[in-house]
C-alpha cells in the first residue's frame, strides 16, 4: 500500500465548506481512480488545518494518478476553500494491522 498526505490550511471560516467539497465532489472523482483504497480527511477546524490521506495499492497507482494530471485536477475542486496549495508527500506502508 502507498499513502499520499495532502496538508491543507484552509480560509477563514471555511473548514465546513472544505467538508462538503470532499465528501459531494473530490471522494467520488476519487473512488473513480484506478488502484484507490480508502480516504481520509483530518482536520481541527479550530486551526484550519489538516491533512487528507488517500491510500493506493501501490505507488506505480499513486504516481500513475499524480502524473496523470487528475491529481492537480481533482484538488482544484478545493481552490476557493484552501488557503494557498497544499503540500503534497506520499510515502509506502511499512506496517499496516487492523484490530
């Protein structure tokens, strides 16, 4: 498995609309994607900050939808909410146990 990070800080006020955008828009353009697992939007909205998981079945997945353009084409869905680009790192699984 191979799991990209999205760091985010989002405007003023706007952590709920950055909610909805992810759920109603960018996790179903997400689940289209070949090799996708799973998502996972962290945040403290206290803050505006968090962190987007996605999880991939391996990285040649991972870089195939980097490389592809749908990356940067689905984050967009997020340019009137985040405040600045996000960070993006990706990294394998090293360890990964369910209880």
């Amino acid at each position: 498995m191979f799991i990209r990070n999205v760091h985010y800080v989002v405007r003023d006020s706007q952590f709920d609309h950055a909610i909805e955008v992810f759920r109603e828009r960018v996790f179903p353009e997400l689940e289209k994607e070949p090799g996708f697992m799973r998502a996972i939007l962290t945040g403290d909205p206290a803050r505006g900050r968090g962190i987007i998981y996605t999880m991939w079945q391996t990285e040649e997945h991972a870089q195939r939808y980097e490389n592809s353009g749908e990356a940067a084409r689905i984050l967009s869905a997020f340019d009137d909410v985040f405040d600045g680009p996000p960070a993006v790192e990706g990294y394998p699984s090293i360890f990964d146990r369910e209880f």
